[in-house]
C-alpha cells in the first residue's frame, strides 16, 4: 500500500472543497502540475526521522 | 571622488558631497530624475515615482533642515514598502485596487531620518513569491547587463534600478533569496541580515517567517552605511530584536585580519553551472580559504523552506485566491492554489527539523567566522526562459535559481553577496555567511574583497 501512487487530481479536488477554494477548470492541471512537484520537493524533509523531542518553538529566535 | 551628479555615484559619494555643500540635494535629485526618465522604457524597474515628494525633500536639505549620515541621497523601495499616499502593490494588480499607505515603511522612515530622499516605489515579482524578477502585470523588470535577460526575482527592480544607475541604494526583501538572487545576477552588492535585525513594520508580508529587509548598493560603505541607519528595535514588527544596535561602518577597514574563513563543500559544491563555482574558487584564493565545510542536511533545509514558504504564503492570499483568482499573476496563482492544499503535518515537521537544522548549523561557527557559497546557479537566464540543466538535469528556472540562498535564509543567517564581473561576461555574486547578529564580519570580507578588486559592482 505504501508505495502506491496517489491520485493528485483527486486529492486537490477534495481539499480543495474541504477548504472552500474554489479552483476553475482552466487553472485545475497546473494546481496538480504543482501540487506534484511540491512533493518531489518535500521528499527529503518527508524522509528524515525526527527525535520525539524535538519541538519547534511558538516565535523563532535565531 | 566620483561626480555626485554621475550614475556611478555611491551613497557615501553623494551624502558626503551635499554634506560639505560641494552640491545641493535639488541638484542631485534632478539628475536622478532625469537619469530614471531616460532609462526606464528599458528597464523598468520603477512601477512609481515620486518626483514632486523628491523634490519638495531635497529642498527642505537644501534649507538645512535635515541631517544625518545619507544627507541627500536617493533611494528607492521594492513596491511591497509602504509609501504614504500610494496602494502597497507588492507587485500585485489586487493590492493596486487596495487602501493607501497611511504612512511610509519603518525602514523608509529610519532612510529619510539619516537624510535620504525616497524617489519611488520599484517592481518586483507577484506577492514576492518569485526568484525571476517577472511580472506579469506591470512587465519583467530588464537586467542592465543584459536586457534580454532576468534581473532575478523577486527584487528585481531594486536590482535593475541599482545595477542601472537609476539610484544608488535600494531596499528589497528577502524569504528564500528574493535581494541575494538579484544582487547575483544584477552583480550588486547586497545584504540580507540577520532575521529579526530589521524592523518589518509597513511592508506587505510573504512569509512571516522568514521574511527579512535589506538593501543593494553598488558599494559595501553603503551597504553598512544604510543597515546602520535602519537598525534598532520596533515594538510594530514582534520579530525585531531588542538588542543593541551594532554599527557596521566603522569596522569596515579592520580587513580580513583574525577571521576564520570557509568554504561551504557538499550540497553547495554540486548542483550548479562552473561559472558559479569559479567565483566561490576565486573569492576563495583571494581570501587563501582553504577550509572546506560541510553545511549538513542542506538538501532538507530547502525541502523545509520550500515547505513553509508554500503553505505561510497559500494561506495569507486564501481570501484572495477564493475571491479574484483572476487577477493573480498566472505564475504564482497555480502555486498559491496548491500550496493551500498541503498537509499541515508537513508544515509542523518543516518547524521542527528548523530548530534542529540551526543548531547543527551553529556548531559550524565554532570552526569559522564565515563560510563562502555561490549565490545562484548560473548567471541570468533569458526573460521567459522556462527550464535550465544544472548538472545534467532539466530544472525549473523559477524554482531553483535560489538553490543555494533558501537553506540560508531558512535560519535567518546574515549573508552579504560579493559580486564579481568578467570582461564581457554577465555578472555573478558569492555569498558570504556569517553566524547570527555578525553582519559586521561578512561586510568586512566583502569590503576586503573590493578594496582588493576582486569584487566590483559597477553601473552597467
């Protein structure tokens, strides 16, 4: 099941109502365009295991 | 010293000339003016001007009534500053339909105290979520270099007016790259500082955070000159530190001397075109940094910048994205749109890995004082070019020219971009990384830089 590959176009149809955004015919190939590649992207983040304690603070202080 | 009234002017030229009544600021600002009509329908890198504010300040100069270390000096502001009396654009068609500022940006004000003179409000890339300098309302801002090519985004008039001529300083804002992108491919002089160090207080957000403010120049006395000036807490922006201020220009001419310098390995030796890492290598020897570090985990950093960028940025224009779609720029729209739909488990993992990232990051600091990256991977691509190969593989152009700025940013690290030029080349920047609140270091090897040649920002 893991490495079944989801249905984007399905995906962003639904959080798209889930949301109210409505997203017009004309602009729904390139969301998904994008949606797809903001996975490949995300993937090296989606893959590191964090420890349990680590949390992010509520305001960033460098 | 260079002719105040000449486009290649600096800051400290121009404010040291009205200061000892070598020449009026009414004078200086007519050039500008003049300088700005004649080279906008190329470049346009202004999207307004404000003339008669201009001149109606360099008048009151004229009559002594202000002072300050930039007396006389014009600058201009990427269009997502506020300036009383005019919509806050942030390049953006929605906005120019909005409220007019009720009064100008923080940093605007703080620029006119020490005595400069705002001339205009400058173009730059939709809602600042933009690497290119494109704009598909107002028109791509030109690379003076080359005007059939990027200035670099999503500053990209702050870089087209400075790099031109137009003006000597400009402010820009930076999320993931948006002034080090076009100070590399307009070959400025820019500085990004630490997150936090400037007040953000009157200009339209992006991602609250990592959004930081800064200036471009074509000198390094004026980059610290400027950052000087703008410095100092603001109870308006609750990300501005209450520390100290800590005044930069004095410590220019201390040189390179007790600095510990590296050389960013991995993640930032790979991925680019050569022309990117010959300017590391030549920055390097001229600097006899020999010490290469390992930035860890950079590849997931810009997975998490990428991450939180997408989803902050999505859920500010929501009302928008439900409301006037149409009007959004058709190169932010679909990517507004789709970043509103990713998961928020990925949004917290991206925070929390932030927190880890810049401890492991801090460590570094303990072996070095800076450490040296390229600032983009290639020199300007074409206006409307799509697609590019870096090392072999077919890219995104908007996506990835800040490859090597978002892992940065994405720790609020202070970076000054040191530009170089080729003869008949195009121009193409260096990054130089220091460790939080220590804009003084980077600035120092970037004046050493220029005062030994290496590094230059000329008008084109």
């Amino acid at each position: 099941m893991a490495d079944e590959k989801p249905d984007i176009g399905r995906l962003v149809d639904e959080a798209a109502k889930a949301i109210g955004l409505p997203i017009a015919e004309q602009y729904r190939a390139n969301v998904i365009v994008n949606y797809e590649r903001s996975m490949a992207i995300a993937r090296p983040l989606l893959e590191v295991e964090l420890d349990d304690e680590l949390t992010s603070g509520p305001v960033f202080r460098p | 010293m260079t002719d105040p009234l000449s486009r290649d002017a600096t800051a400290t030229d121009i404010a040291h000339a009205v200061m000892s009544g070598k020449v009026k600021a009414a004078a200086v600002i007519d050039a500008t003016l003049k300088r700005i009509e004649a080279a906008e329908p190329t470049i346009n890198a202004f999207t307004d001007v404000i003339a008669f504010r201009a001149r109606k300040r360099a008048a009151e100069i004229d009559r002594g009534l202000h002072r300050g270390p930039l007396l006389g000096v014009p600058f201009a502001v990427k269009n997502l500053f506020d300036i009383q009396g005019l919509p806050t654009r942030a390049g953006s068609r929605i906005n120019a339909d909005g409220p007019k500022a009720a009064r100008d940006g923080a940093l605007v004000r703080k620029l006119e105290a020490a005595g400069a003179i705002l001339v205009g409000g400058l173009n730059m890339g939709e809602y600042a979520y933009d690497f290119t300098g494109e704009n598909a309302h107002y028109g791509p801002s030109r690379n003076p270099h080359d005007t059939t090519r990027m200035t670099g985004g999503s500053s990209g008039g702050s870089g087209a007016a400075v790099a031109a001529g137009e003006v000597s300083l400009a402010l820009g804002s930076d999320t993931n790259g948006s002034i080090r992108v076009p100070s590399s491919l307009c070959g400025l002089f820019g500085l990004k500082p630490t997150y936090g160090r400037l007040s953000r207080a009157g200009s339209f957000p992006f991602v609250d955070a990592f959004d930081h403010l800064g200036p471009l120049a074509r000198s390094v006395a004026d980059l610290a000159a400027s950052f000087d000036a703008m410095q100092g807490w603001d109870p308006d922006d609750p990300v501005c530190t209450d520390r100290p201020a800590d005044p930069t220009s004095m410590v220019l001419g201390e040189g390179i001397s007790g600095l510990r310098i590296g050389v960013a390995g991995d993640y930032f030796a790979r991925g680019g075109m050569p022309e990117a890492f010959e300017a590391v290598a030549t920055v390097a020897r001229a600097l006899d940094a020999k010490n290469i570090v390992a930035i860890p985990q950079a590849a997931i950093a810009r997975a998490a910048a990428y991450v939180i960028t997408a989803i902050e940025g999505s859920q500010l224009h929501l009302p928008r994205l439900r409301a006037r779609p149409q009007d959004f720029d058709p190169d932010t729209r679909e990517r507004f749109m789709a970043g509103a739909l990713l998961p928020g488990s990925w949004y917290v993992k991206a925070q929390r890995f932030r927190r880890h990232y810049r401890a492991e990051v801090q460590k570094l600091f303990r072996e070095v004082d800076v450490i040296l990256a390229p600032a983009t991977p290639c020199t300007a691509p074409k206006l409307g070019q799509v697609m590019m190969t870096l090392d072999g593989v077919e890219l995104p152009v908007r996506a990835n020219l800040g490859l090597y700025t978002q892992p940065i940013s994405f720790i609020g690290l202070p970076v000054v971009v040191a530009p170089l030029h080729k003869p008949g080349g195009l121009p193409i920047g260096v990054q130089i990384i220091a460790n939080h609140y220590n804009e003084a270091a980077a600035l120092r090897v970037a004046r050493h830089l220029e005062k030994e040649g290496v590094a230059s920002a000329p008008a084109a």
